[in-house]
C-alpha cells in the first residue's frame, strides 16, 4: 500500500465526503477506498490536506493573538481553540502553541549540557521529539528535532561514540563578555574657544611688533641714560635710531682708514731700514 494519497484516492476521499459527509469514515474508507485505508488515514487526509477554506502558511498576527489569549483563559482543547481560527485545524494550532508562541520556550544557543541531554534522550527514545523536549525543558519539538539535525551535534555525537571526551565549554567571565568600548569622536571647539584663540594670537602679534620697534632705543638709552625708550615719541625714537645709525657708520669708517694708513706706512719703513744697513 502506498504511503501517500495518490490522486484517485483523492477524488474517491472528496466524493464520498460530498455523499457522507466529514462523518462515517470506516464506512467511506471500506466502501469508497476498497479498504487500502483505514479511516485514521482518511480522517487526516481530509483534515489536513483536501477539506475546503484550510489555511497554511504563515500565521498572521490576529491568528496568534486569538491562541494565546485562548491559552490565557484556560482553553486548552485544540479542536476547540481551532473553532475560532477560521482555516487552522487543531493540530495546527497546538504545533504553533508549542514551538513558537509558548513564552516559556528557550530560543537561544544550545549548551554543551543540552548537546548531551538530547543524545542521551535520543540513544534512550530514538525520535519521540515529544517526549525529548520534555527533557529538554524550554527547548521544542522542532527545536529538538533541527537540532539533532545540525552539524555540530552529528560531530559531537560521532566523537563520544569514539570514545572521545566532549571539548570543555569555553569559560565566560562574570557578567558576560566584555565590548570594546568606542572612542568618543572629538567635540569641535565652540565659537567661544575659538574667539578666545584668535584674540590671544593677535596680542602676541602686537607684542612682538612692538618688540621690534623698541630693539634700537635701548642703545640710545644706554649712550644717553634717559628714560624708557617706550615712553619715547615714535618720531624722536625713529631718529635717536637713525642718529645712532650714523654713528656707528662713521666709526666703521674711521678704523678702515686707519688700516689703510698703516698699510701705506709700512713700504716706507722698510725702504728706510735699507738704507740704514746701506750706510753701515
């Protein structure tokens, strides 16, 4: 006998529900389907796959509200809880309770302690996820079930039956992981800082200009004894400068003149001293 429906089944199945009605299934699957199926299989074949307004796929937001409120007031029988969700049959609803919408259920990443639990409970109860998950508390069905499936835990499972010892978890400090802390990007000065700035660079400017202008007075003031030179008219000190200027030129002058005289003396010494050893 063959495990799926094939499509002559099918239009038996759904011509003896219009005759019968969804009602009398030993009489439709011995009459109608010549007792290749038992009335289990074709009570689900119609509820599941063939009965007309099902409804699969995604749940919509209104689907889930009406089973947990349900859940919430004590309604715990699935065929009653599928009554108030048009197109969703018990089944459908309990599968949903169990492996989405229970609030108690763990949906983050499996420990070592549940890798192992789920292998023993599975060597003990080969894919009875049912009763897996209820060892497993907080994990679902199909939590269960992907989980078995996936790749760490086959690796897991092929090395302790090698006789291996399960790698030790890795150690977490206190109070979780730490995170790297950003750097704070830089704060632009404000427009006050920024004034603040400027005027202090322009006094230095003017400072040192008038560093500048002063550098000659103080030679003046020293040749002189007067006062500050800062004190000075701008125009008088112009011309001590200038004076002092002069001075220092002609002094340059007299001593080249100077060098240039001993220079003009010395060839006549030494015509002299000839003279003199001539005579002697």
């Amino acid at each position: 006998m063959n495990i799926r429906f094939v499509k002559q089944e099918d239009s038996a199945l759904k011509a003896a529900v219009a005759e019968y009605g969804p009602k009398n299934w030993k009489s439709i699957a011995t009459e109608w389907l010549g007792g290749c199926r038992t009335d289990v299989q074709c009570v689900h074949r119609w509820q599941k796959v063939l009965r007309p307004g099902l409804v699969k796929g995604n749940w919509s937001a209104e689907e889930d509200a009406t089973i947990v409120e349900c859940m919430q007031n004590g309604v715990t029988k699935w065929a009653t809880i599928a009554e108030k969700v048009p197109g969703r049959i018990g089944k459908q609803c309990r599968e949903r309770w169990f492996n989405h919408l229970d609030p108690a259920l763990l949906k983050g990443d499996w420990t070592q302690e549940e890798d192992l639990e789920l292998i023993k409970a599975q060597a003990e109860l080969n894919n009875a996820w049912t009763k897996i998950a209820k060892r497993l508390n907080g994990r679902s069905e199909n939590s269960c079930k992907n989980r078995w499936n996936s790749a760490p835990l086959r690796r897991l499972n092929a090395s302790l039956k090698n006789g291996e010892e399960p790698p030790a978890p890795p150690a977490v400090p206190l109070g979780g992981p730490k995170r790297a802390r950003k750097a704070a990007p830089p704060h632009p000065p404000s427009a006050k800082s920024a004034g603040d700035a400027s005027t202090t660079a322009a006094g230095a400017a003017g400072a040192a200009v008038a560093v500048g202008e002063g550098g000659g007075d103080g030679g003046a003031e020293g040749e002189g004894g007067g006062g500050e030179a800062s004190d000075l008219p701008l125009k008088k000190r112009r011309a001590k400068s200038k004076a002092g200027s002069t001075d220092e030129d002609a002094v340059a002058e007299g001593a080249a003149g100077e060098a240039l005289a001993v220079g003009d003396a010395a060839p006549e010494d030494e015509a002299a001293a000839k003279r003199k050893f001539a005579v002697i």
